[in-house]
C-alpha cells in the first residue's frame, strides 16, 4: 500500500512541474524592485497623472480617487455605474491639451439605455474641487446585457486628438464581433467631442455603427500608441490561449472568433484556422494565456538599454512583461516584478519613470536594480 501510494504521488509532482513549466516559458529578471507609491488599492483599473503631479485612479468598485500630497480623496459627482463581473468603473485619460480644456475622459459599465444590465459607456467631465462637472456622454454601446464579461475598456488620444475605445465582445462572441451593426468586440474612433470622423471607415456602410474603427475583436485590454511609428497598438485576452498584440488599422478585421490560437475553456476547439485570408494575423500571441492588462511603452532613458521596450501586465501569471521588440515583432520576453499580484495598468509617469498599477496593492513604481 505504501509502494502504491508513493507512485501516484511522484507523478503528481511531474506532473505540476511540468504544468508549471507549460504555464509561462519568459524568464524571470531578478534585478527589479519597486516602491509603493499609492497603497491599499483593490484593483487600480486606470490612473493618469495631472498636472501637478497628482494622481486620478479610477478603482473598478466604482470610486474615482485623487492622490495628492499622500491623501485620498473620493472624488464626487460621477454617472450611475453597474459594477457586476468585469465591470464597474474602468479607464481614465486627460485630454492631450488638458492644461487648456481640462476634460478628463473615462469608459465605465453603464446601465443607461435599452435592456437590463449595463453596457460600456465614455463620458468627458472636469474636475473642480473633487467633483466631476460638466458630464458629457459621448458614446453608449447597446443593447446592455446582464453578462458580467468583456466590456473592454482603454482609452487612447492619438495625434490628431481622435479618441480611441474598445469593447469587448460582451460574451456574445457569435454575434457581436463580426456583426458591423451591433456594438461589442470592437475598437471605435471618435473626435474628442464625441462626434464621428467623417473618414472612419463604415460612415458609408448601410447600417453599420459609423464610430467604429476595427472589429473582430474578444476584449481589448490594453492600447497605446507606438511611440515611433505612432500605431495604434493593442492587445486582447484571448481565450484558453491566444492572447493577441495587434496593430490597429482602419477598417480591418481580427477574426475573433473566426480565428484564433485559442481553445474553449472546456479544451475543445473553437475553429481549426488560426488565419485566414482578409483577416489580420497578430504581431505576437501567448499560448497559453499570460491574461493581459495595462500597456505601456519605456520612452525615457530612465531605464537605461530597455528604452523602446514594451509592457504588458500579467493578471494570471502576476507579473509585469517586458517585451523587447524589432521590426514591429516580439523578439525577446522577460518577466519583472515577479509574483507582485495581478497587475491591471501600466503608465509612463511624468519623470520618465514607470509605475504600475496591481490589485490588493495599489501603485508601484518600478525599479531597476
């Protein structure tokens, strides 16, 4: 019975260092730190700095927080939002002429509208004296829907001042992301008053939803311009594998879930083609899933050679992705801050340096050692 008992256990530890090895192959830097720069967060969905060096952080459970002078302040005056699954409060930018507009953009889980639940929704307000002012609407996706899942949401000035967004596909994945007319599994355009661009590309398709931009997307949680090129790129959880980087392009379809490198969670599969003809490939996808978030791009000299480099935070696997990049491809991946909790967003601070959002920790500035 003892000889019986042993084996079993051998090869279920086999089996979990094979597992483990499967899990994530990206070598672990040792040679990174952070300081903890805003604590006792929950989940820090977005953040940006202003001006004088405060910071907005938006928390999902639906709180708007300002850090200033190492106080947090709630700030008053926000829209009605549906905090159910993924959902709740989610990204948060300023106007690219903030010091004279002073609109500050967010995406949240509305309820307003047609059907029950909530949908992704964008509003622009100002802030005076901890208090939105101003509150405008800008975009609502509909139906709303009682599905807790992918409703997206980052949000990203480009430029010219066009505003970016993605939307999740909302868990209909058969209907909404192939669909031009429904909202969901797409990333939208618009002019930063809400209007649509008259070059977007389906102003002249018959009933198609005129704001968007690209489609065939699953939920889009990271998006940012290439700091070169000035791309549009962003990246999507995938399911049982195939997370997605993509450029975005005007127009263009990223096949979710008509390809893909992923499985059902069950482990069946969702299509036998990973490409196909009129259908974007990735610039890089990790099988299996690292569960993205955040995204950012190392600009400064803060970090010395990691300059060019681009971030992507790890829900799963707890982590911050450092991916070194050549030729628009992923050529090299390491993992930093190794194991400090699921990290949700990624900004370049004002001094160059970087700093991190992370769930049940709050911000982080990185450290290289």
């Amino acid at each position: 019975m003892l000889f019986n008992f042993k084996i079993p256990v051998l090869y279920f530890a086999l089996f979990c260092i094979v597992t483990s090895c499967a899990q994530d192959k990206n070598p672990i830097n040792p040679n990174t730190d952070y300081e903890i720069i805003v604590p006792e967060l929950n989940n820090p969905w977005g953040f940006v700095f202003l001006p004088d060096s405060s910071i907005l952080i938006t928390e999902k459970e639906g709180k708007l927080i300002h850090y200033k002078n190492k106080v947090k302040t709630e700030v008053t005056g926000l829209p009605e939002i549906d905090v159910r699954g993924q959902g709740g409060l989610l990204d948060i930018v300023l106007h690219p002429d903030y010091h004279n507009t002073g609109w500050i953009y967010l995406s949240y889980a509305s309820p307003k509208g047609s059907g029950d639940g909530s949908n992704t929704a964008i509003i622009r307000a100002k802030l005076m004296n901890n208090t939105l002012k101003d509150v405008q609407l800008l975009y609502k996706a509909e139906p709303n829907t009682t599905k807790g899942q992918h409703f997206g949401s980052r949000i990203v000035f480009d430029q010219n001042n066009y505003l970016y967004f993605s939307i999740g596909d909302r868990g209909e994945r058969d209907s909404n992301p192939q669909d031009l007319t429904r909202d969901g599994g797409k990333i939208y355009r618009l002019h930063d008053d809400g209007s649509i661009p008259k070059d977007n590309p389906y102003v002249s398709t018959p009933h198609a939803i005129t704001a968007i931009y690209s489609y065939g997307h699953r939920n889009p949680q990271g998006m940012e311009l290439h700091p070169e090129t000035g791309a549009l790129w962003s990246h999507e959880h995938g399911p049982k594998g195939g997370d997605e980087l993509n450029e975005i392009q005007s127009g263009k379809n990223y096949g979710w879930p008509k390809v893909t490198f992923g499985k059902n969670y069950s482990g069946t599969s969702i299509t036998k083609s990973s490409t196909k003809e009129g259908m974007e490939p990735p610039l890089h996808h990790w099988t299996p899933s690292i569960a993205p978030s955040g995204m950012a791009f190392i600009t400064s000299n803060a970090y010395g050679d990691w300059k060019g480099s681009l971030l992507v935070g790890s829900l799963k696997f707890q982590y911050l992705n450092r991916c070194v990049l050549k030729n628009n491809k992923v050529i090299k991946e390491e993992r930093l801050l190794n194991g400090i909790g699921r990290v949700r967003s990624i900004n370049q601070g004002p001094d160059g340096m970087i700093y991190v959002g992370v769930e049940q920790l709050g911000i982080v500035k990185l450290k290289r050692l």
